[in-house]
C-alpha cells in the first residue's frame, strides 16, 4: 500500500504541475528536495508571479521514524515508528474572480513492537476559497467532489462534504474559510471497505481535482478587475491566514516538529492586508460572499 | 489596587494617545466602547492611514465573572471568579525604518468562594520590532527600560528582558520576533515585594513607554525609502503575524474564548507579504536585522 501510494502522489505531483504550467502560460514549478534529519524528505514544487498564479505550491513528502512526542499523545499511542506520505497544494490566483485552492491526500501507518503495521489510514480532500461568489462554479466543484465519491458510497459526498464545512471554519469570526468540499481523515479498515478500497477512493478523488478547479480557472481568470476587488482578496486573504496558523492541524502540528517551514508555510498567500473592523458594503458581492461563508450552503 | 490600576491605565490611554496623534500630526485615533456579555468590555483606539503610523491600536479593557473553562485549567483552579484589566497596544510605521513596537500593562484577580481575593499578580512589558537596525535605537530603548526597572531592583532588567528574549520567539523560525525590551508576569506578593511595590513598578514601566520609543520615531520618521525597503518590512511583518496567530498566549486565548475580535486583531499589520524561502542578500543591511534576531544581544 505503502509504495503503490507513494507511486500515485509522484505521478499525480507531476501531472498536476504540468497541467497548472500549460494553464498559467508563463511561470513554472521550482523545485526543491529536502531530507528529513530523523528520515525520509520530500520534492516542493512552488510556483510564484505567473499570469494566472501570483503564488503556489504542489508538493510531496514522505517521512518516516519514530514518532514525535506531541503526536504520541495525540494518536494516543506510546513510543512507535510511523510512516506518513501525501501531497498537499494549494493555489493562490492573482485575479481576485479566481478562487484559491487547498488539496491534500494522504496515507500514515503506525508500526508495533515487531516493525509490522499497527494501524494504517488514509486522510485528506479538496476545498475551493472564492473572493467572489459565482454559484455555478461553486456548483461545478462540488458535483466533481460527488462524482468521485458516488462510485464508492453514495453517502460518502454528504458526509465528507459537512466534514469539510465544520474543518475549514474560522470559529473565532464565525465563517467558514471557503465554500467547502470534501474533507475526510482516520479512513481505516472496516467490515465495509478494505484498504484497497479506500485507496481506490482517495486516488479517484485525487484524479478529480483538475476536473474540479481548472475549468472554474479557464472560465474567471480573464476578468477584469479594478483595485477594490484586489483589496477586497488581500483582507479575505487574512482570514485564510487566520485559518492557516491558527486553526489547521496540519500546520500546526509541522510548525512544531520541525517540519520544513518553507514547504509547510507555502500555504500563505503573497500579498495579505488586515483592516481595522472591516465590512462589506450592504447589498454588495462582498456581502454576499460572506452571507454564504456564514451558513454553508447545499450545492448539489 | 483594581481601581486604582483602572484609572491608571484609563489616563495612560489618554496621555499616549494624544502623544502619539501630535507625533503622527495626521491621523488620529477612532474610539470604539464595547461590552462584553459576560461581564465587563473596554475602549479600543485605532489609528489607521497616518503620516507615521500606518495602523495601530491603544486599547484598554477590564473584564470580570465566570472564568472561563479554558482559562481554569490554564491556572489551575476550578469554578472561580475573575477580574483582569489591561493596556495593550501595537503600532505599525509606514516608513520601514521606523520600528513596530508593542506594549501591555495587565492586573489579574481571582476570587475564592467567599468572593475575597484568593490571587492577584500583574504582568506585562514593551518590546521593539525594527525592520532595519539601528544599534542606537536598540541601545536607547533597553536603556529607558532599565532605568524604569533600576529604581525598584537592579535584577530586574536582566530578568525581564531574558524573558521578552524567550519570550518573543518565532521557534519555528529559530528568531526572534524583535528586538526585545521587557516580558514579565505573574508578579505576586512575596516577602521582598508587596503588591504596592509591585504597582509602583508596572506604573513605572508604563510610564517610561513614550520615553523609549517616541525618540526613535522621531530620528527614523523622515529617512527615505524605496520598493525594495518596504518589501523587506511587509515580508517581516509577515514574522509578526506568525508569532501572534501560532506562539501569543494572550491573542490565542482571547481568539478562543470569545474575546473582542477586532481588538485583538488589531495587533495584526495592515500590509503584509509571505514569498516562498526568501533570504536577504549576503553582507546586507537586511541579513544584519537576522543575525540579531537569531542571537540576541545585550544593549546596554
């Protein structure tokens, strides 16, 4: 399981960043290979100032060892070796009618005392952050998420769609980060589904991610835009900030192991502004954007 | 000592407010009074768009009932009542040779069944956050932190200004937020200090704020600066946001405790940048502010 994951994320690392490059036509993916002191390392792939994508990263990481101590108490599980892999990216547009991006799936096992695997699970999902409302795109994302999850369990969309709502949710403004997705973790052997299977469904969700994002990028990345829009994305992109540093497991728990901070704080957006008390004029798009973040909406 | 404390910081408001609106000789400050529902609420001036200052904030509050749940564990008591109040304020130049600087000034109650007070202890500090360092600017702020400690006992700024040093650390950075000054807190009765003394010292230190950092605005205000100066601020600034959204207990527990948003948040600056890896040129005035940062050193 373990190779054959590793083997998808670097295939779907390169068609991923190949298809982004034709899509931005003028930057390309920097890379940088990193080595992990306590084992294993990873390939970033960072994209910055392009036509379509002022910043971004599409990266792999596959570390192994002995399990850090803060995340002993977290598995609830004492010394053990652990191997994890994954790919996470995320994408920040410089038009503020394209939507930033996050995606991620990843594969972890936990190890016992003979070195053989004490349990195993795969995590991750797909979720889109618009500046601007534009229903039909929110739409069109969210019926590729259900298509990829409808072939494996007709119940999976709905239930990794609300997980996805109450993750991605600055509690502290009472908004959500975007307009969701999927969002799913701990998926482990069960009487229903085998490893095989939940691999089946994670990299069928993985498969989908271009279809989900590049035809809402195609669609909004020509229209114009004056400089309040673009203040208007620097302020939402605070709150992706927020988000990010203050909320996200996943950065947090990277910031204090000794992760690789490039590679984990690529997530930032380039250019970010925060205003005192700021608020969208009534009636506007602005407002309109923020009326959906506060009560997720069904868009299938 | 509540009372008294309260009206301190309430003319403390006033005096630094209107020093700082003739030193920005443009802008000046916006009140807004807001209650909390549990009890209590504060007086939040924000300065925004000034000659000098690009944003900031001088707020004061004074909170009081229930613990909060959170909180109780933190200090380790059950079911208690509490009063806190403070001053806490951050400024945010425009011109990136002029320093950032934060500064609070905090009094703490818990009350035992009987309603008497069971503890009180004070806390607080300055601190100083260049973009550009000037050794003189560094050496005259520590200076004016001393001689506020110095009256009261001359291990007090050694100590205190370790504790801003450990204090006001980005680890995931392995560098400091700034160039420290003074972090104190839990300042409790014992048989060398009565809470009198302790008062006398808080004041003492909070009356010596304008003296350390208005001088430095003063020489630094009018220094020229081009694009590449300002990138430099707004990709530090972007350091600061880290240490105040991942490692600052105070914006940390007011986030999860349903404090006032917009004023916590305010400490948050107005522009600010993430790039990925950015690195200053070798030999530069830039990489001269990181070496500082990554050892800290004694100014006086």
């Amino acid at each position: 399981m373990k190779e054959q994951f590793v083997s998808y994320i670097r295939e779907l690392q390169n068609t991923i960043t190949s298809r982004l490059e034709e899509l931005d036509g003028k930057a390309t993916f920097v890379q940088d290979k990193w080595q992990r002191p306590e084992g294993g390392g990873g390939r970033t792939r960072v994209i910055e100032n392009g036509n379509v994508f002022e910043k971004g990263g599409v990266n792999i990481s596959e570390v192994h060892g002995k399990l850090p101590e803060s995340m002993q108490q977290y598995f609830g599980v004492n010394d053990a070796d652990f191997f994890a892999c994954g790919l996470s990216l995320v994408l920040h547009p410089e038009n503020p009618f394209v939507p930033t991006v996050h995606a991620n799936w990843r594969y972890f096992e936990l190890y016992d005392e003979k070195g053989e695997i004490a349990t195993q699970w795969f995590g991750g999902g797909q979720d889109l952050t618009p500046y601007y409302l534009f229903e039909e795109d929110a739409m069109h994302f969210h019926k590729v998420c259900k298509q990829a999850c409808d072939g494996h369990n007709p119940n999976f969309y709905p239930k990794f769609k609300e997980r996805c709502d109450e993750y991605f949710f600055n509690s502290h403004r009472g908004e959500a980060r975007g307009i969701g997705g999927l969002f799913f973790d701990y998926l482990k052997e069960t009487d229903k589904m085998t490893m095989k299977q939940w691999y089946d469904f994670v990299t069928d969700v993985g498969d989908s991610f271009l279809e989900a994002y590049v035809p809402i990028v195609e669609k909004r990345k020509n229209i114009q835009y004056n400089t309040e829009n673009r203040d208007w994305q620097e302020i939402r992109r605070g709150r992706y900030v927020e988000f990010n540093l203050v909320h996200d497991k996943g950065t947090l728990f990277g910031l204090k192991t000794n992760g690789r901070i490039e590679s984990i704080l690529m997530s930032l957006p380039p250019y970010v502004q925060w205003r005192y008390d700021h608020h969208p004029a009534e009636g506007s798009e602005e407002e309109k954007l923020i009326t959906v973040l506060k009560n997720p909406a069904d868009w299938v």
